[in-house]
C-alpha cells in the first residue's frame, strides 16, 4: 500500500516487488523473511494504526501480510523539490553560493556537508496534529550548553498547534513569553551559516517545508553580522562598526530631525535654520504630519514593490522614489529636507544584513518620533533609556540578549564590533552565559 503521488514506483517495483517475486518458496517466519530480502535501507516494523497512516502519509510503503498483526514500512518516498539556488537573502560576494530549500532531508545534507563530525547530533520531532509536520533539532554533542538545549527541547515540545506549514511558525511559538519587537531568534537559508552557528555550540532548528532555518540562542550583536565577514580579511575592516552605526542612525535620525526643529532650533547652524524655515513657509502641513505621512508612503512603496513582478519592479522604482518625491516637494506639498532625511533613513535601514531585524525597528521609530514631538530632544533621552533597558532585560533561551557586551566577557568580544583573525575566533571555545532562571531550572 502507497500513495501514488509522493512514492517512488520505480523503487518499489525494483526493490521491493522484485525480489518478493524472486522468493521460491513462502518463508514460515514472512515478516522477518520479507524484511531481509527487500533492498529498501530504511525499513521498521509496525503494530499500530495510527502509526501506520502517518508512514503512509510520509511517502512510505506498507507491505501487509495476510495472518500477520504487524506490516513492514518500507521508505519509498519521493518529495518533489526545487533544484538548489543561490540563497535570497544574505547574499554575499565571495563564500558558497548555495541556499536551503524546502525538504529538509536535503537541508540536513547540505549541513552535514560542512560539518563532517561525529559530534553532530539530529533530533526529529513531529508537530502539527494536521499536518505532521517534521522538526529536526541539530547540535554539537560536546559544544552544547545542555540546560540550553534541554531547555530549547522543552519550548519544541510544547508547541500546540494543529498546523506547522513553515519554520515561521516555530520560531513565534518557541518565542512566546516575551514581549519585544526584536527578534530573539535567527533565521538563515544558508548552510554555512547554519555550521557556523553549530560550531559555537548553538541549536539549528530544520522545519520540514521551509527553506529557513532557525537558530538559536540569538544574541543582538549578531545580527549585524554577515558571512561575508568570514570570507575577507579583517585587518582594518569596519564594515560591522559601519553597519551598527547606520542601524542606531536608522533609528534617531528622524526624532532627532523634529526635535531640532520643533523645540531646539538654537542648535542648528544658522545657515541651515534660515534654509529650513524658508522651505516650511510654502509647506501646508505641521512637520510632524508630514513626516509620518511620507514614512507611510515609504512603508507602501517597499510593500509595493515585494508582490510586484520583476519585470516592471525598475520601473516602478523610479515613479515612486524620484518622481512622485522630487514631483511632491516641488509641488510644495512636502518639504525637501523633511524627503532627504526620510530617505536616508530608510536606506541606512538596509545596511542591516539580517531582515527581520531591519523591521524590528519600524515601531520603534514611530515612538521616537511622537516623544520627539511631544518633548523634544528629553523625549529621545527617555526612549533610549527604556529601549536600552528593554533589550538589557531580554534572553534567547537563557542567553542574556546583550551578551556578550552586557554581561561583559572578554574572551568573546573579539568578534562583536570588528573580527579578529580567525585562528582567535574559531581555536576558542566559546561559553554562554545563562540568566538566574535558567540555571534554577537545573536545580
């Protein structure tokens, strides 16, 4: 018995139909005798019902026989996927150019690929009551902190819900608990980020159907890291530094924009200040109108050119940028610098490699931006403040999230802000730090 669209035919005709027929007599014990003469690797034996719809339902064969009260499950599926690509995001220069794709036994494949070690451990599990979807858990046996992992096995595990349809839904569920708009886990679709990762003694997590796959713990410092980093030579490379910069500038540039203007205008060079109420007299609408206005045209723009098809995304590029910017700001509807400081937040805002991340910020942005208006430059000062405390109060897993500036280790702070050589990094062996419950839960 098996299901004609996900079954390899030819597989069963050849190596399981095949030599059953070649058999010149019955065997007294089938099941044991079929089991031996089937030329299918992976096979197993089952007792239960329910057990054996879900092989069925997995690509497998079920071979019955009459009087027996088990049958043999026979692996014979046949996924279709796509050929491998260049991953999507996180593209880099120079490094491997290959990507996941949605079956995760070719995902793991890739992996092991680079990590060829004994140590490398798989866990599967099954969530999803509809669709029995499989989650596969891969770590470094003699690199993993095991409360972290017992603890990540633990968050798997109580993941209830009746359908698992990509790794997104994982990664909401494990994160439950906390409420942040950063992310506190990280997704990649590249294998050499996945064995990087594993190398420094952290979890994978392969959803069966998604090209991404989750990482964890993730630390905030990460995220401004790209592979690229590991493909170059750091000696005067401040890529990193330049990339957090554009991250924070990203994030004040704007509030900082309406508090200079609305309440400290004693701070802007005089010449600047004249330029700035030259161009607010012919303007129409209150600054802080016009500034969400033109954030939201942005949002609609970005939003607009994802479902768009290649084919015309160019072109719609330069309506929406150039021409309908340049066009609103000589038509006096806008003004020039409130469109210039927009833009250049925006593209500051793609210098972060990790695109979640990038939009962790967009909420973040729109507060700043109503505390500059409503306080001025006290406002940004309580926002930092709290965002600063916020992200200090935030773990992955039991990994304080500022590690490893805040708790400060040393040891590892050679590759947060710029890289040191790789013989540093990569000949050390790296130890997280665990906050109070995590280490409780040992107890």
């Amino acid at each position: 018995m098996y299901l004609d669209t996900i079954a390899d035919k030819k597989a069963i005709q050849e190596h399981i139909l095949g030599p059953i027929l070649k058999l010149d007599h019955w065997p007294k014990k089938p099941i044991q005798q079929i089991e031996n003469t089937i030329e299918i690797s992976k096979i197993k034996r089952i007792s239960d019902l329910g057990e054996a719809v879900n092989e069925l339902s997995n690509g497998n064969t079920l071979i019955f026989i009459d009087g027996a009260d088990s049958c043999i499950s026979a692996d014979t599926a046949d996924w279709k996927d796509r050929s491998l690509s260049p991953p999507q995001s996180q593209r880099v220069l120079k490094g491997p150019q290959i990507g996941f794709t949605e079956l995760a036994n070719n995902n793991i494949s890739l992996i092991k690929r680079f990590i060829k070690n004994n140590q490398l451990s798989i866990e599967d599990q099954t969530v999803g009551e509809e669709t029995s979807t499989g989650v596969f858990l891969l770590f470094l046996a003699d690199k993993t902190d095991h409360d972290i992992l017992n603890h990540v096995r633990n968050k798997v595990k109580s993941v209830h819900l009746k359908s698992i349809l990509d790794s997104s839904y994982i990664q909401e569920s494990i994160s439950e608990g906390q409420i942040t708009p950063f992310p506190l886990v990280l997704t990649t679709e590249r294998p050499d980020v996945v064995a990087g990762h594993l190398l420094e003694g952290k979890i994978a997590i392969v959803c069966d159907g998604s090209p991404d796959v989750l990482i964890v713990p993730a630390l905030f410092i990460q995220f401004f890291h790209s592979p690229e980093d590991y493909y170059e030579s750091s000696m005067f490379d401040f890529t990193r530094l330049i990339r957090i910069l554009s991250f924070v500038t990203s994030i004040f540039l704007i509030p900082f924009y309406i508090a200079f203007v609305l309440f400290h205008q004693e701070l802007i060079p005089s010449e600047l200040l004249v330029s700035l109420a030259a161009q607010r007299q012919i303007v129409p609408l209150p600054l802080v109108i016009e500034v969400i206005l033109l954030m939201v045209i942005f949002e609609v723009l970005l939003e607009s050119s994802i479902r768009l098809p290649t084919g015309i995304m160019l072109a719609f590029s330069i309506i929406g940028t150039i021409i309908l910017g340049q066009s609103a700001a000589e038509a006096g509807i806008v003004q020039l610098s409130t469109l210039v400081v927009i833009s250049a937040t925006y593209v500051l805002n793609f210098a972060i490699p990790v695109h979640p991340f990038g939009n962790a910020i967009k909420g973040i942005r729109y507060i700043l931006v109503f505390l500059a208006s409503t306080f001025g430059l006290y406002g940004i000062i309580l926002g930092t403040i709290v965002l600063v405390n916020h992200l200090a109060s935030l773990n992955s897993f039991g990994v304080p999230y500022l590690s490893p500036i805040s708790p400060v280790k040393k040891a590892d702070l050679k590759d947060t802000f710029i890289r040191f050589s790789l013989k540093k990094i990569i000949n050390s062996t790296k130890r997280y730090d665990k906050d109070d419950l995590l280490k409780n839960s040992r107890k």
